[in-house]
C-alpha cells in the first residue's frame, strides 16, 4: 500500500509536467499546421485593469499610444478599481489624448472594474490588459489576425519576462517559456486552454461577465468561450513584456493568490467545460485542473518514502515496486537531496552562480509551496477578490 501511494504520486506529478507535455507533442503532430491568418483590423478596445499602479500606468499608456495600429480602431479605456494613490490622476493627464476613464471609488475587485468598464466599451474586440504590462509595436496587428476565423472566439498572446541575471527572474522566464510551448501544442491540437489576463483579446458579444467574486477572471473567461464552442488561440508572435516579481515574498503572493482561484474556478466551472469536446476537457483537465495538486502529491511522495524507510518492507521480489530496502534509502536520499537544493537556492538566491544553478528546483519547490498557501486560503476563505499588486522589478523606487 505504502509503495502504491509514493508510485501514483510520482506518476501524479511526472504526468503533470512531462507526461501531458509529451502527450500533447505527440497527438498535436498528427494534426496539419493551419495556414497563416491574412491581415485583419477589427475594431479593439484596449482594457487596462488598474489598482495603485502609479509606478506603471504612464508607462503603459504611453506604450498603448506607441502601438502600430490605425488610432481610428482602437479605444484605450482604463478601469480603475478604488486606487487610492495617483493612478486617477494620471491617466486624466492623458484624456487629450483620447485615453478613456472608468473609475469605481470604492475598491470592488478587478472584475467589478471590468464588468463596470464594459458599459463603455465601444467595439468589437475587448483586449484585457494589465498596467504592468508592455506590448511591442506589432502586438495588436498580430493577435486580431485569428479572428478573421469566426472560430475563433478568443486570442491569447505570449508572456515574457524582460531580461534580468538574478534566479528569480531565470526561474520565471523558464516557466512561460514550458507554458508557451505548452499553449502552442494545444492551439495546434484543438485550442489553448488558458489565456495569461495582461493579453487576452475576446469577441464582446461572446463575453460572460464572470461573477465579482471571481479571482481569476482570466480562466473564467476563456472557459466561457470555449463553453460556448469556439477556439482559443493562441499567437507566440504577438508578444506582452513584464518584469518578474521584486521578491520571493512578492511571488509567492502572487502565486498564492492564482492557486486559491484556480480552485474556486473549479468549483465555479463545472459546468462551463466543454463537455461536448472529450479532447479539450481532457487538455484543461490535464493543463489547469490537476497541476493545483502536485504540492499535495509531492507530501504524499515524501511521507509514503518516509514511512516505507521506516517500516522497512523485506519482500523477496518486486522490492522498487513495494519501495523495499535499499530502494526506500536511495530514493528517499534523492528526494532529501532535491529538497535541500531548492533550500539552498533561497539562500544563495541573486545572481551569483549557485543560484542559476539551483533555481528549477528552487522554482518547483517555492511555486508548489505558493500552491499550497492558495489551497489554505481558499479553504480558510482568506483569499478575496480584491487583489494586491505585486511589485516588480525595474519599477521605479524599487
């Protein structure tokens, strides 16, 4: 039994990261490449989600303003959610320039400010973004052209992480760079099953305004498009820019905050998947649903290898499978090793050579940690759709 339940952990988790990777690389190769979409400039509303961003907000206006795509089409309009710094303040010095205002005075939640914000768009693509967030010049260009498919019901483009030589912002960027391939073999497969909120561009008359409750707008949301059967795609080339969290504390917040809504949008969800399309419920299941309990997994791992070590199983065959001696001592030796390695990493964490060398551990480690804080607060009810901005690097002061 004890042997069971540290294998079907292992599997647990190996399939997580690479078996459904794997899975998904080898199904999506029998599916012929799509040709490429022509040209196409729909109208866009730019949607800039915005609380105490007084660091970021002029910098992303002056980003959205920069954007080459014809001003005649695209609207920025900025929802505000409560800030009480200069945010308001701010993007009123750019109302001659046709940047747009939705302000609620009373912090209600991202969402709340979205769905209040809606009243004012204007056209026919609604792009969610973020203020600390930038996009390149030929951003908007290349995320509308899927929409010339009327399949397509929602576009998502590619985080990255602007560069910096500390582990943290290595760890970050090696995790959307696995996301983005990952995005990329569902797309070609049958759709993407997620979309990061900062670049998330939806057909309004598809749009579900999700309950203000919810943390996690952005899953909520491709989910109901994928509900309602269209594609999400997913376009690597058109391409959003941010720095990684100022410090581990900052992260680990964040990542907190995204795990106690993943399972909330379970919980919520149930009945937005797409239960007509076996293979995209299997691809959110695998890529959205099971990853929030790979931390549970591994203290399964951990204690069944602890308690096989302890209770020093003899069988006279099959000694891997039941985890028997020496089998237990190894593994549970390479399990310790793998911990302490991701200890160390939050030691020597900066940009001194230790810690590029130990940071994917120290990621797998810190980010299933995070998760586990998320699971806490979600069940304890701490976790609130109110949301703290994270502080990032290259923000002034910082």
């Amino acid at each position: 039994m004890v042997g069971f339940l540290f294998w079907l952990s292992v599997f647990f988790i190996l399939y997580v990261y690479l078996g459904y990777p794997l899975l998904l690389t080898i199904f999506a190769r029998f599916k012929r490449r799509e040709a490429g979409y022509p040209s196409y400039i729909p109208k866009i509303t730019l949607l800039i989600a915005a609380y105490n961003e007084e660091k970021a907000i002029a910098s992303k206006l002056e980003n959205a303003l920069s954007l080459d795509y014809p001003k005649e089409n695209l609207q920025i309009l900025v929802a505000a959610d409560g800030s009480d710094d200069r945010t308001v303040e701010i993007v009123k010095t750019f109302a001659s320039r046709s940047v747009e205002l939705s302000y609620q005075p009373k912090r209600q939640g991202k969402m709340a400010a979205i769905n209040s914000a809606m009243a004012l768009a204007r056209h026919e693509i609604i792009l969610f973004s973020d203020a600390n967030n930038l996009y390149n010049s030929d951003t908007l260009l290349e995320l509308v052209k899927p929409f010339s498919d009327i399949n397509v019901g929602a576009v998502s483009g590619s985080k990255n992480i602007l560069a910096s030589q500390d582990a943290l912002s290595k760890a970050d960027s090696l995790y959307w760079r696995y996301e983005s391939y990952i995005k990329e073999q569902e797309t070609r497969l049958s759709s993407c099953t997620s979309a990061p909120g900062e670049i998330l561009a939806v057909r309004r008359n598809l749009f579900a305004p999700p309950p203000g409750r919810i943390i996690n707008d952005d899953f909520y949301i491709a989910l109901t498009i994928l509900q309602q059967g269209y594609r999400l795609v997913y376009v690597p080339n058109a391409r959003s820019f941010e720095y990684s969290s100022l410090t581990t504390k900052d992260e680990d917040t964040r990542r907190s905050r995204i795990v106690a809504g993943r399972y909330q949008a379970m919980l919520l969800s149930g009945g937005l998947l797409p239960w007509r399309s076996p293979l995209l419920v299997w691809q959110i299941i695998s890529h959205k649903y099971m990853r929030p309990f790979v931390p549970l997994a591994m203290i399964f791992a951990f204690s069944a290898n602890l308690l096989a070590l302890l209770w020093v199983p003899n069988p006279a065959e099959n000694k891997i499978l039941y985890l028997a001696w020496p089998y237990n001592l190894i593994i549970f030796l390479m399990q310790l090793i793998f911990y302490i390695l991701a200890w160390l990493g939050n030691i020597f964490k900066g940009k001194g050579r230790i810690a590029k060398l130990l940071y994917l551990p120290t990621f797998l480690v810190n980010s299933n940690l995070s998760a586990l804080r998320g699971l806490v607060s979600f069940l304890t009810g701490r976790q609130t759709s109110l949301w703290q901005r994270a502080r990032r690097r290259g923000e002034p002061n910082n």
